[in-house]
C-alpha cells in the first residue's frame, strides 16, 4: 500500500489535470494563477498570476524543453455555452516566469497542447 506524503492546496479551484515534468508537477486555477509543486517534497515551486480568472473547462495543460504551456483569461464565445480562455500562456518552466502570450481568433476550450 501506499503512503501519503504531502497534500499541496491549490491556490483556487482547480479543474485542470496537472502535468509532471521533471520533479514538478504542474497546473493552474480558475483563478488566473499558473503553479508549480516539487513532485517527491510537496512544496510550491513557483506561482504566476497570469490573469484575474481562467475558463472552468477541464484544461490539459503541460510542457515541452522546459516551457509550461497553458490557458487563461477567461472568455465567452457564443457558439458554445460560455467558457473557454481568450490567452495561451508559454511559461519558463523553471521560475513560471512568463515568455510569451498569444491570443488566438477564438477562445481554447479544453486546451491541450499535447
């Protein structure tokens, strides 16, 4: 059987899946914020505000050579029953430091940029 070792509490709710990259585990809330967790100890590596609140979707966000990529500000596009973000984030995924933004001509709902 397997032990808990640590619990980390989101900083907002949370309907994204994390990503693990490396040691960290990676993800974001509602709440506009971006994070990184240290997988083995539970402590927060990182967290950047990206926006003031982000799509209740299920995002699937995740990195590739060290840039975390993912989805914010939410948006409303009327061709679906609201949601979605009008920004894709791409973030140093060792600091969260930001590195680019883009906003593409219609919201991301469900990103994955897998």
């Amino acid at each position: 059987m397997g032990a808990e070792l640590w619990i980390y509490k989101t900083p907002g709710f949370s309907n994204n899946e994390p990503s693990l990259y490396g040691n960290l585990l990676l993800s974001s809330t509602t709440t506009g914020v971006a994070f990184a967790v240290d997988r083995v100890a539970g402590k927060v590596a990182w967290t950047t505000q990206l926006a003031d609140s982000s799509s209740t979707d299920c995002g699937y966000p995740a990195a590739h050579k060290d840039v975390f990529v993912v989805g914010a500000v939410f948006g409303a596009d009327p061709r679906i029953a609201g949601g979605g973000n009008q920004k894709v984030f791409g973030l140093d995924v060792n600091t969260g430091h930001k590195l680019w933004e883009y906003a593409p001509d219609n919201v991301v709902w469900n990103f994955s940029p897998l």
